[in-house]
C-alpha cells in the first residue's frame, strides 16, 4: 500500500490506521529535493516522529526563500547548501526536538548532509497535559455558564 504524501497529515493519517505511536516511529528521507525536505520536516514534527533527512537540490525549484537564503549565504561567504541546512536545523529545534547534523563520506555523494530530529518526549508529553487541562477548564467553565443561565441570579435589596 502506497500513502498519498500530496496532504500534510498523510503521516498522523498512516499511524492511525495502523495503530502505530509516534514514539514508535522513524522517517528517514534520502535525498529529498528542495522544498521536499521542509515538507517532510513539518509532517515529521507535527506529528511528533523522530526522523532524519538528507537534502538535496538546495535552493532550487520553487521554494520563495531561495533568494533570501541565497543572499544570506553570500553575505556569509558560506555555501547556499550550508545556510538553508542551519535555517532548518533552527526550525526544528524550535519545535521542541533535538538536532543533530551528521555527514557521511562526500565520495558516496556530495549532498552529504543528515538533519535528525529527535522528538522531545517528555516537552510533547506536557504540552499534552496542559492542552487537557486547558480542554477540562473550557469545559467545565461551559457547565458554569449553562447553570448560571438556567437560574436567575437574585440580587439583594
């Protein structure tokens, strides 16, 4: 069976059918072309997924932040390549993973690098908590609101 990755939830999609945890899981990209990657990184993270990736094509396509990384990049005297691959690596720590940048022997391929994101367990774990907290709170504050106008406040004179 083949998953259609054209829509970003394709990944929460899979691991839902298949009864699959997050924690359970590992993507692993090889040479994912410009945008592909960052596409790839999003659904990964979203759906909270430890994955690596390997880019390749930097910059090229139609992604809008080729020039500006471009520009960056000169500005730097660094390689294109080298500063959409830090943009990344700052997007996902920013998500709340751990990242860790890895090459391998540029004689198998010069778009050598490897983005691994490894998902904060314990951060996703909190942040779950307190959106069912926040869930109850809603909740429970409805029920309030419903009480209160199914019986009239009475003042005293």
């Amino acid at each position: 069976e083949r998953a259609d990755i054209s829509h970003s939830s394709w990944l929460q999609q899979l691991l839902d059918r298949e009864g699959i945890s997050s924690a359970e899981t590992i993507v692993v990209s090889v040479h994912a072309c410009g945008a592909l990657t960052d596409a790839v990184i999003d659904v990964c993270t979203t759906a909270r997924v430890d994955f690596a990736v390997m880019p390749c094509c930097h910059g090229r396509g139609k992604d809008p932040r080729h020039r500006t990384l471009k520009d960056a990049a000169n500005a730097l005297d660094i390689p294109v390549a080298m500063a959409t691959d830090m943009a990344r690596f700052g997007a996902i720590a920013s998500r709340g993973y751990t990242v860790k940048l890895r090459t391998i022997d540029p004689k198998i391929t010069p778009e050598n690098t490897i983005l691994i994101g490894l998902c904060d367990r314990e951060e996703s774990e909190t942040a779950a908590e307190q959106a069912k907290a926040v869930q109850s709170l809603s909740e429970q504050w409805a029920k309030f609101e419903d009480c209160n106008k199914q019986r009239p406040i009475e003042r005293k004179k």
